[in-house]
C-alpha cells in the first residue's frame, strides 16, 4: 500500500494515545450479522486497527485472526483482549501482499477497511480464495457519498466503496445483504453522526 491514508505510518500516528479512537465496543453491524459465521468458526478481521472486533468476536467463541499494519494498534488490540480475558491472533501487514489462504476461514470480515481504487480488487480476489465454501464475508464502509456528511473516513473518494464494484466481482457469491443506507455511527472520537456506508455480505457456494 503506496497512498497516504492506508500507509502504516499515517495508522500508527492516529493509535499513538492510550485512548481507543474508535472506541472499544463492537461495531453494531457487525454485531448485529455475527450470528451468520459458522458457530466456533475461524474468522479473519482486515484492518483490525485497535481491536474492539476481534474482542468481540473471541467473546463469541470464534477463533479470531486480526490483520492490519499498524504496530501501535496490534499493541492495543492484544491489550484490550488481554483486559477482556479473551485470546486474538494479529499479524502486522500489508493487505495488499497479505497471504490469507486458501479455503482457511469461515468468515472474513471487513469493517471501515478502506482500500485505494487502484488496490481494493486484489484484496477482494484474496478474500474470495481465502473463504472456505459456504464462508460470508462481512462488509461495512463508508461510500462516496460520505463526502458530503464529513463524519469520519477518507476524505478522498479513490478509498470509498462501490456497492456496484462488490456486487459485480462476488457475482458468483450468494448475496445475503447488499445495500447503500445512510445510518448514525457512534464509534469514538472518528466515526460519529449521520453516516453514508455500503452494507454487504455475500456467501461463498459449497459446490
């Protein structure tokens, strides 16, 4: 990853403070779609940042693997699991050259992990590898149309998603949820009011 806002440098300087930026409490869209992971199933969490997902999946009974590049925030993701009793994997990398697997996770989730236009088709290509047949993947971020709300996330729109762009590259998926909505997100000091976000989940075929 070359652009500024997904470089590691640009991450570290936002989780530098004790203070969880965007809050240690689960994202509820997530929370809410959790129960469509295989019950005790591996689940892989892109651009885990400070943790709050992970945590809350692993206090599910899911076996959870962050990913993110972030140093300062794999620091604190383990931190929050360690003061929640709770056991997480993390591993400090690039999504873009990020080996996940074939076939290895039961769910792959993704919320507000938002990747440059020219970058985002590679990861999706490893995602739908990286799903074992009947696996979902589990999306919410922001999409263009947050540019005019300004309440959190890229202020650039080469990073903001296209429902479009998911729907046509997961075609052979089973699409359970794909839709554009405009929500209130309460999530520490960066996502917080009226909020423009793609909601998508798409299930991989067992046969």
């Amino acid at each position: 990853m070359t652009h500024e806002f997904t470089g590691s440098e640009f991450w570290n300087e936002r989780y530098k403070n004790e203070s969880y930026m965007y809050g240690v409490q689960v994202n509820d869209f997530l929370q809410a779609q959790a129960h469509l992971i295989s019950h005790g199933g591996q689940v892989l969490s892109l651009a885990e940042g400070e943790g709050r997902n992970a945590v809350y999946l692993a206090q599910q009974g899911y076996h959870v693997h962050g990913v993110d590049f972030s140093l300062n925030g794999q620091e604190k993701a383990l931190k929050l699991a360690k003061a929640h009793k709770v056991v997480i994997e993390y591993d400090l990398a690039d999504l873009t050259a990020y080996k996940m697997g074939v076939a290895s996770w039961d769910a792959v989730v993704s919320i507000f992990c938002h990747l440059h236009d020219t970058e985002r088709l590679t990861v999706y290509k490893s995602v739908k590898q990286a799903l074992k047949p009947g696996g979902v993947f589990i999306l919410e971020a922001y999409n263009r149309k947050q540019l005019k709300y300004g309440t959190g996330g890229p202020r650039d729109a080469s990073y903001l998603a296209s429902l479009d762009q998911l729907k046509e590259f997961f075609e052979e998926f089973d699409l359970i949820l794909a839709q554009d909505i405009v929500r209130e997100i309460h999530e520490g000091e960066h996502h917080f009011g009226s909020s423009a976000v793609t909601q998508f989940i798409a299930r991989k075929p067992t046969k």
